[in-house]
C-alpha cells in the first residue's frame, strides 16, 4: 500500500488514527494526569460497589477501573453538575448577615495652643545615673481625658533630617497640641522607681520622670585570642651568678683575703728629707 501520498501521512509512520483512536489516547492521557494530581479517596461523589466497580453519585455514572472515573471526573457532563449543585446550594443556603463594623467615635477638638512645661535635669549623686523630670500643665484639659506619652524614633518624624542620636518624647493630651521633647537617643532603664508618671487632677499637672541606662565601664585591653593583658614579675634566677674576685694574687706568697671582704690597700710609704737638708738647716739654727 502506497503511504507516501496519504493525507497527513509521512513515509514510514502508520496511518493517520481515527477520531476514536484521538479520544481513546486523549482519556488515557487525562487519567494519568489525574492519577498524578487528584486524590480519589477526598473525592465526596466516588464510591466503590458490592461489585467492584466504581460509580459516580453526581452524574449516577458507572466505571470499570479508577482511571475511567478520573476521566469522567474531567469531562463536561461531571463539571456542568458540579456547577449546577454549587449554584443550588448557594441560592438554599440561608443569608448571614454580614458582620458590624466596630464603630469608633472620632473626638474632635479645637486645638487652644501648647501647654506650659518645665524640664529638670538630675543625675544620682550615689551612682551619678542621669535622669529627666518633666512636668506639664493642662488647666483646661477635657473631661475624662488622661494626658499620654510615647517615645518615637527619629526616622519617624518628618520635621528634621533623621539623626540617630536623638529620640523624641511625645506628650498629648487634648485640647492642647501634642509637643515633643528631643533626647539622646539612649537605651531608657525601665527598673522599678527609674521609670514613672504622675497625674494630679487637682493642680492638673503631669509629671513624668525616666532614667536614662548606665554606661558599661570601659573594659581592660584584650589581646586577638581575648585574654586580658596583665604584667607579670620576671622570674627569679634558679642559679645566681657567683661573685668572683678579679683582682691578681698579691706577690710575695701572701695569702689571698677571705672571700666577701673587701681587699685592703697597703698604707702610703712616709716621705723622709734627705740628709743633707738635715744638717743644714741645723747648723742653721745653731
């Protein structure tokens, strides 16, 4: 049989498939897609009968083996009643009620200007730790409003360029505008007694005092393997060197002085006139 001029036919290939031979392949493709990807055991509309064979209680279908269900499961007549039985389901179910909004009450106040402070600088004199003292006046508060603060960062901001070594204290407390105090950007000691505010109701003053943390003493210089450097003595010498004395025998067979005195020097010889001055000088007086 001549293949080389068959419609859609190349020259050592078999004949062109049927259509039922492209759905045959076409289904056997879809169940081994299916097989890899779909858990038939979490599928509600699969159920295996009495006789071994597998039914589909959507569709009422019945299938020899699982791939012929998984292919079912990916035709048009299993996802047209899939979409039927949502479609169903959503119009029975009852309405719920969406869930309310919390509703928050905006306070709204006319801003009267900023409030009167006093800051204090202190420093403990036992531990010389530094700590600030603010105190702000609100006389004309407003009922049931507490004065608040809060520390914020300097990236926060958006007034001056960010400088890490400042932070910034924030007080508010309506209807007065909310003020700010620039300090060092230091770790705050939150220990019990370093850290507390106060509100006076009657005077209508807020104090609020924090301490600021001690700095680590500077530790001792290390060497690169992290032990510290510390000077010892030199050891002692296990065999001192012995004294020895330099000096050359005395002549003559003297003895040799003992050892740890000091060798002592002959005494200088006496200087005598000579005799013919002598007699001079006592004829002279004569």
């Amino acid at each position: 049989m001549d293949f080389q001029h068959r419609a859609g036919g190349k020259t050592g290939s078999g004949g062109v498939a049927s259509a039922s031979e492209s759905n045959r392949d076409r289904r056997e493709r879809l169940r081994q897609l299916a097989l890899e990807t779909i858990d038939i055991n979490k599928d509600p509309y699969f159920m295996k009968n009495h006789l071994g064979s597998y039914e589909c209680k959507l569709c009422l279908t019945l299938h020899n083996n699982e791939g012929s269900y998984l292919a079912h499961t990916q035709g048009k007549k299993h996802q047209t009643n899939l979409a039927r039985r949502a479609a169903k389901e959503a119009k029975e179910a009852p309405a719920q009620p969406a869930p309310e909004k919390v509703k928050v009450e905006v306070k709204k106040f006319v801003k009267i200007g900023r409030p009167g402070y006093k800051v204090t600088k202190q420093r403990d004199p036992e531990v010389s730790q530094q700590s600030l003292l603010f105190q702000i006046d609100y006389p004309e508060i407003a009922e049931s409003i507490m004065p608040r603060h809060r520390f914020m960062s300097a990236y926060e901001q958006r007034i001056e360029p960010p400088d890490r070594r400042w932070q910034y204290l924030l007080l508010a407390a309506e209807p007065y505008e909310t003020i700010a105090f620039k300090v060092p950007s230091r770790e705050i000691d939150k220990a019990e007694g370093k850290f507390w505010t106060h509100w006076n109701r009657e005077t209508k003053q807020f104090f609020l005092q924090f301490h600021f943390k001690m700095e680590k003493p500077a530790t001792p210089q290390t060497t690169t393997t992290g032990s510290t450097v510390t000077k010892r003595p030199p050891p002692p010498l296990m065999n001192p060197p012995r004294v020895t004395n330099s000096m050359p025998p005395p002549p003559g067979g003297m003895p040799l002085p003992p050892p740890g005195s000091t060798p002592q020097m002959p005494p200088p010889p006496i200087l005598r006139p000579p005799p013919s001055e002598v007699t001079s000088t006592s004829s002279s007086t004569s």
